[in-house]
C-alpha cells in the first residue's frame, strides 16, 4: 500500500501546487488473503454483525480453513462462532449470546459448549459493548449497573466493582475495557482509503469493534470512488484494510443489498445438525 | 370508539390464547410512555392491542425504529418494559436462557443471558411462559440471566430499579409480591384449578383459596385481538 501523489512541474502559483501536490490517503485494499495473513494464533479477533445480521462470513470462512489456533473471539455472536467453533479455531469466546436469529440456537456453538471445547466469558449485550468503548476511549473501564448479582458475576469473578467517589456512594460493576488485536466487519460500500457506508438501518457496534481493535478489516459489497460513497459509517482513520467482496456476508442479512438467506441459514443447520463429528 | 375496555363483557367465549394474550396485555397497559419490548408471538399480539384500546401513550418498536444502540440507552434510562421468555424460572423471578447444567459444560447449550441482566436490573420486567410446566418452574436455574427478587435484595441502592411485574402463562397470571418476594397467583384462567398450577410448578407457589379468573377481554378487545391475528398465529404457542 503506498500513498500516490499528483504533482505537476509546470505548476506556476502556489495556491495551485498546493492542489496538485495533495497526497491521496493510503490505499487500503487487500485480498481476504491478505487480510488472513495479517492474523496471528492466539489473537482476540472481534466480530462486527450481530447474530445472522451483517456477519462477515466470507472472512470467517477464510479464517476457519486457515491454520490459525487458539483465538480469543469478541461477537454478537451467530454462524461466525459457529463456523469458528466447528474449525477448532476457537480457545476462549467473550459473548452476551450466539443465535441464528430467526433460528434461536445455533448448533456448533452449542456443540462446542456442550462438549467443554471452549473457555467463555459470558456478558450481558449491553456490558460487552462497554467493554469495547472502554478499549476505544482507552480507559481501563466503564461503570454500569448490568449484570450486577446475576450468573454474569456469579461465573466471572474477575468483573469487579467501583464505588462512585461522589456523595452518592452507589457501587456499580466496572466493565473491563476488551481490547482487540484485530476486528473484522462486513459493510456495503467502502472506498479505497477505507472510509465505510453501512446503508442498512442498524449498524450494530460494528464502529466499536474497529476502534476498540489494533487492526481493523472491511469486507465491503462494492469498493467506490469517494465521491460516491455517502455518509461515512466508519472514517477511515478506524479502518486498516479494506476487501471488495460482493457476497461478503455470506447466508446473513446485508440490507439494503440482501436480506437473509434463509434456505441456506436452514440447509447450514441441518448439515450441522446431521454431522456426526464431534468439534475439534 | 369505545375507550373504556372493561365495560362490555365478551358476546363469544374467548379462547385460552385470547386470556394470555389480554392478560399480557393487561401487562402493558399499567405502562406509560415507555418502551415496550414483547420477544414472543403472543406478547407482540398483546403489545398492539395494549396500545390500541386500553393505553396509547405505549411506544412499540414499529414506531420507533431503534438501532441497538439506542435500544440500550433507552434500557439504561429505564423506560422499557421487556417481556422476556423464560426456560427456567423460580420462586424469586430468576430467569435463565442462557444454558442448563454447569456453567463450564452445559448439559444444554441456550442461548446465553442476552440482555436480561441488564433489562432486570434497570426496568419493568414480566415473563411470558406459553407452557406452564414443572420444567420450566424450578427449584433453582442453572444459571441466572434475570435477576429475582432475592438478587435485587442483596444490591441496596443499585438494585431500585428492578421491577419485576410478574409472569403470565397458558395457566394465569402471576407475580412476585408473595411473602419475602415470591411467585403468587394473581388469577387463573378459566379451566385451571390451583391443583393443575401445582402439579405444574416445581416450587411452592402461592395460590390463595379464593384466587380470581382471570377476567376476560372485552367485546372490543377481542375485535383489536382479532383483527392483529387474522392469521391465528397465537394459537401456534397456546392451543385452543
């Protein structure tokens, strides 16, 4: 990737140099593969989408028949864990639910828990997306009342809590910042310096993920021309590389662009469902 | 149109679906302007009538269009009431969904706590159990994703948000205002005696001698009813 600047000899008076000699931003465009080559075992990966919405699935598969191990996930989880459980890719999986959505269970992640394959830390939604502002604003965490006295607490006694220094004294859990090696989101456009348009109605905390993450990887529908791209979801100063894959979210739901595919949502779980194989 | 919903009686017996989901309702219409979070087909059913004939300041989610993000800042402002369903529930309103057995390895895998930690312990909860059994009624969940009353005892201040409206299932209606905060009939359906609500719950349930019927819904909540679910989608989770 290198920055390319526009320049012109003849250029006489400085206002138009200065025009010409702007240097274009980087050009962040990689191959899945290079996005895959970028990722080492061991490392906490976080998942934008959430459940069978907006998943990167086209990366996910990549990276479950890559020979990664050992990976710490961060997802609203849907296929992508299950997908990623399926491969043995997965020691530890931080998550407030993995679902199918209009299929509630999904089945390797439910194998993989039911066999002990996989270490959890298991959050209310609203904690994990704290925790993933916290690692963006770079503090060590962010107060809140949820998941106080529930199974959060009782099976993490690592969460701790805070007493508030003012008069109120109100004791509040303090989420714990998850910082992430790298985070992969799926969007609909995206141009080649990385700025991302999510177009549907929700974009999740797909933002979060990128900021919270020390690289940040977009597969995208279509690459534009910046002046095509629309409102930025996700500025490219959050954004590492980006990957032109139509498709890219796989049997999950990309509005405006695709919605759901649900016979193949189906067809996924009773593949699963009928294999005998017990996850890695 | 009639705004007064308790003022006619039913010209046509109304069907179990018909008390849970005007139960559920009922449910919602002590609610003001808040949001109202129903995850099942017959809540959904109930929400819509709800805001139609007995309380319109409710927003329901067609209306207001909410990312996720928002959807937490309006938890967290507390003027939500969820109604979650439940795979295990006990005396106290512990909710679990998220799996059974040990923690470590699940017997069964659910689908984790979701957001219930968060939506018990910041507003208005009930529960919406379609069938009211002994395997869902427990002694003790596996594990909790909604906090009881028991729970919301031990945080003091933290804990003043937590309000647990109750449960309503295929057998009536009930909540948690019991003695020392347990689960207590507020009515029974038609048909249901206190002996099938025992045999069906694994815990003692307080189900007083001269508990009501639940009351049935109005000529005029039947029509919202019926015109909702054209479809008969609520007999889908309660037969009948």
């Amino acid at each position: 990737m290198s920055a390319a600047v526009a320049s012109s000899p003849e250029s006489a008076s400085p206002a138009l140099a200065a025009a010409e000699l702007v240097p274009l931003p980087l050009d962040k465009r990689m191959t899945i593969d290079d996005v895959v080559s970028e990722l080492s075992s061991g490392m906490t990966l976080g998942i934008g989408g959430w459940g069978s919405r907006r998943k990167p699935l086209a990366l996910v598969d990549a990276i479950a028949a890559s020979d990664l191990t050992d990976l710490t996930i961060v997802s609203y989880g849907g296929a992508d864990v299950g997908k990623l459980c399926a491969a043995g890719k997965v020691k530890k999986l931080v998550f407030g639910f993995v679902s199918l959505d209009s299929i509630p269970l999904e089945p390797n992640f439910r194998k993989a828990r039911q066999q002990g394959a996989i270490d959890v830390l298991e959050l209310d939604e609203g904690m994990l997306w704290l925790g993933l502002q916290a690692a963006a604003w770079r503090i060590p965490f962010l107060p809140t009342r949820a998941g106080m006295a529930s199974g959060v607490t009782d099976n993490a006694p690592e969460l701790r809590t805070v007493k508030s220094p003012y008069d109120d004294g109100e004791e509040l859990l303090a989420m714990p910042a998850l910082p992430l090696d790298a985070a992969i989101v799926h969007v609909n456009d995206a141009d080649q310096a990385g700025n991302c348009a999510i177009l549907g109605p929700d974009p999740f905390f797909d933002d979060l993920f990128c900021m919270a993450a020390k690289r940040a990887y977009a597969t995208a529908e279509r690459i534009v021309a910046t002046e095509d791209l629309g409102a930025v979801t996700l500025p490219r100063l959050m954004v590492s590389g980006v990957v032109e894959a139509p498709g890219g979210a796989g049997f999950t739901s990309c509005p405006p662009d695709y919605e759901r595919d649900e016979d193949a949502q189906r067809a996924y779980v009773k593949q699963v469902k009928a294999s005998k194989q017990h996850v890695i | 149109m009639e705004n007064n919903p308790e003022s006619t009686a039913p010209a046509v017996q109304p069907s179990r679906a018909d008390f849970c989901t005007i139960a559920c309702a009922r449910m919602f219409a002590r609610d003001g302007e808040v949001l109202i979070s129903p995850m099942a087909a017959i809540p959904r059913l109930a929400a819509r009538v709800a805001k139609a004939c007995m309380q319109p300041s409710l927003v329901l989610s067609e209306e207001a269009s909410l990312p996720y993000r928002r959807v937490f800042d309006v938890v967290w402002m507390g003027r939500r009431h969820v109604m979650m369903g439940a795979s295990q529930v006990d005396r106290f309103g512990n909710q679990n969904i998220s799996c059974i057995g040990p923690h470590g390895q699940p017997k069964v895998q659910l689908l984790g706590v979701r957001g219930a930690p968060g939506n018990t312990i910041n507003h208005a909860t009930s529960y919406w159990v379609p069938r009211h059994s002994s395997r869902v009624f427990v002694p003790a969940v596996s594990m909790v994703s909604g906090i009881g009353t028991d729970r919301a005892a031990t945080l003091g201040k933290s804990g003043r948000f937590v309000d647990l409206r109750g449960v309503v299932s295929n057998l009536g209606a009930f909540d948690f205002a019991g003695e020392g905060g347990v689960m207590r009939a507020v009515s029974l359906h038609p048909g249901v005696t206190a002996e099938e609500v025992r045999d069906n719950t694994g815990f003692d349930v307080e189900i007083a001698a001269d508990v009501p019927t639940t009351e049935p819904p109005t000529d005029l909540q039947l029509t919202w009813i019926a015109h909702f679910d054209a479809a008969g989608s609520r007999y889908t989770q309660v037969p009948g």
